[in-house]
C-alpha cells in the first residue's frame, strides 16, 4: 500500500508542475500572442531570468526532498509530511516551494518578456498569500499545534 500513495503523490506532484511550470505559462504566452501585448525584449538580462529559474528549480527540489527526509511526506497533498519541518530552507522561510514558484515565473518573464506572464507572477503571488493566510496556516496550526505557533513568531512567511 505505501508505494501506491508515493506513486500516487508522485504523479500527482509531477501534474501539478507540469500544468503551473509549463501549461499555464505557455497559455500566458499564447493569449500575450492573441491579443497582441506588449513584449519586452531585456537582451542580456535573458540570462538573469534564466538563472532565476534554474533556482526556483533548485529550491523546489531541495525543499520537497527535505519534506520527504525529515517530514516523512511530501509536498503533495495526497502524502503531507507527518513531522513539521523546520530544517534547510525551512529555517528561512515557511514557504520555499511557493517561493520557488514565483522565481520561476519571474524568471520566464525576464526570459521572455511577454506581459502576461510578469501578470502570472503577481497573480500567482497574490493567490497564494490568500491561500496560505486563509487555508494553509489554519490546517497546519491544527495538525501541527504549538509547534507551528512557535515557528510562524520565528520564520517568516516569505523572506
């Protein structure tokens, strides 16, 4: 049974980046295309966004193994971690998935250029300060009592 749900929460982990990484971007980019927005060529500056997403990957991946080594879970919410973590980046900052994500969109912004992803990215941010303040933080403060109460009064939500 338990490497049913780590396929399970693999695959659906892997969806759900392929459907926020590549899927939506690219719907960004075709609507920027379709009704004719603005793109912003930033020349060498292409490399800076190429970075930040190179990161945004890096920190993504560092942080769900760390999940997956100390929280005995994963990022996915078919297997959450059983154990709150609070080691590697998890010391830093509450949230270096989500921070990860928006590297990523700011970065295919800079690389890019087209304005409806640098719209992907405030979206994106927007959304999930919502989710984590309204949804995220009240499930965690259940599941994970005091603890959680002591982590949120250490470690900022962002940065």
């Amino acid at each position: 049974m338990g490497n049913r749900i780590k396929t399970i929460s693999f695959l659906f982990g892997l969806s759900v980046l392929i459907i926020l990484w590549i899927l939506i971007p690219i719907t960004f980019i075709f609507f920027n295309s379709v009704f004719n927005l603005p793109v912003y060529i930033f020349g060498m500056f292409k490399l800076i966004g190429l970075l930040l997403i190179i990161l945004g990957l890096i920190i993504a991946l560092t942080a769900s193994l760390t999940f997956i080594k100390f929280g005995k879970g994963t990022p996915a919410i078919t297997e959450p971690p059983k154990k709150l973590v609070i080691k590697g980046l998890y010391k830093r900052t509450r949230n270096p998935i989500y921070v990860a994500h928006l590297l990523i969109y700011l970065g295919l912004f800079i690389s890019f250029g087209h304005i409806l992803l640098f719209s992907l990215f405030i979206i994106g941010f927007i959304t999930l300060q919502l989710y984590i303040i309204k949804i995220e933080e009240p499930l965690l403060g259940k599941r994970y009592g005091q603890d959680y109460l002591k982590y949120t009064k250490i470690v900022p939500r962002w940065l």
